[in-house]
C-alpha cells in the first residue's frame, strides 16, 4: 500500500492504537493507519453511524457553527449548495436557512432518511460524492466536515468533489490537524489525543500533507484559515 496522500511506497509503523499500526509517510509525513478495514467493515461501521445520536444532542449549536462558516464565504443569489457527508443535515439546513438551494448526501442511509424527515426544505440522498460526479452535476457552494480523515481514498475524493464545482465554486472543508501548535510533537503523546481512533479516522492531516492532497487533486487555490483549535479550515477554489 502506497501512501493515501503522496503514494510514496516508503512509510514505516511509528505507533499503535485500538490495536492498529499509525504509519507515516517517508516522503509526505502524513500518518495513516495501516493496513485500511476492507470496504465491507467500513460500510459496516458507517451504515447507522454510531455518533449520530451524539450529533443530533447537539442540533442547534452544529447548525449555528455551520452557518457560521457558511457565511463566512461571502456567497449569495439563486446557487446551489452541497453538503458532503451531511449526516443528519444540519449543515445542509443550515445552507438551505442563508438561502441556498441545499443537497445534503452521505453513505449512511439512515441518517440520510432522518434528515429528509427532519429538514424537508433540503434534498438528501444517499450516496457517494462520486455518483453525483459521475452524473456531470455542479454546485456553487460546497460544505465538507470532518469527513476526508474517514476516507481510504482522499484523492479520488477530492477528485471527485472538484468534478461537482461549478466554475466560480468555492469549497469549504474541515478535518483535525495533527500538526496544530497546541499538540504535542512526540508521537506516543500525540496518539493520546482522541482524535486518533482508528478504524473511525484512517488518515491524520498537517497543513503540509493536506495541502499536497490539494494541489495533487487540481485545485487553482487552497488557503487555510488560522484557528486556535486543532483544526484544519480549507476554503478552495477549482
């Protein structure tokens, strides 16, 4: 298995957690867990997503925070939003409240029929942002959460994801920074912080490793945002 991020074949076993062997690459320096769950465990693990009930606890506060961001990006008019990886939809809701037109999708089926009941202004599917790809769809305003750090293949779906931006699209993803100046640097501490809980997170971001991806994937621009919590704020252009 090549590196997620850079596909360098040169990586070594730096540490263990939950039983899982956290790699790092030679080349890049991301960490990942090696070897990936087959996709069979993950569909498991991610069909009725354990954490959903946590999420819903918390509705009103996730969907301030996402509109928040949301308007952070300046965008208005008749345009089209994209949630990837919405989970119960609040952030799709929280499109469609500043006026979008909100789509909201994820792999969890589940929670996408009790987002459908619980925010009937938006559209909700189950599937893939490779299936909306595939069928040539554009999207002005795209939403991406704490979702690429799941993922087997954070390429494709970066790939995938600018597939579905329109020509003037701007994209806004999250994810955790292993690199963030309030973590530890020595790995046996840093593998402490909760955020490493494989098989659930599979890759670990820097702003180094997750910016590769992003020129790697064709982005024109990726600029981070400072923040003072340990995590990673992309807005990006195709």
């Amino acid at each position: 298995m090549n590196c997620p991020v850079c596909e360098c074949p040169k990586h070594a076993s730096i540490a263990t957690k939950n039983g899982y062997a956290i790699h790092r690459c030679e080349e890049c320096s991301v960490l990942f867990i090696h070897p990936f769950p087959s996709a069979q465990e993950l569909f498991d693990f991610y069909n009725n997503y354990h954490k959903s009930k946590q999420y819903k606890d918390k509705m009103q506060s996730k969907i301030k925070r996402a509109r928040s961001r949301i308007a952070s990006l300046r965008r208005s008019g008749d345009l089209a939003f994209l949630d990837v990886g919405c989970n119960l939809g609040f952030a799709t809701e929280a499109g469609r409240m500043l006026g979008y037109r909100a789509t909201g999708i994820d792999v969890d089926a589940d929670a996408v029929e009790r987002a459908q009941k619980h925010f009937p202004g938006a559209s909700f599917r189950a599937v893939g942002i490779e299936v909306l790809a595939a069928e040539g769809q554009k999207f002005d305003v795209i939403y991406c959460s704490e979702v690429i750090e799941h993922l087997v293949n954070p390429y494709e779906f970066l790939c995938s994801i600018r597939a579905v931006m329109a020509e003037d699209a701007v994209l806004f993803l999250t994810t955790p920074d292993v690199g963030h100046f309030s973590l530890p640097k020595k790995i046996d501490k840093l593998v402490e912080w909760t955020t490493f809980r494989p098989p659930e997170h599979l890759i670990y971001f820097d702003k180094h490793s997750l910016g590769l991806l992003f020129k790697r994937a064709g982005f024109d621009s990726a600029k981070f945002r400072f923040g003072f919590k340990p995590t990673l704020k992309v807005v990006a252009k195709p």
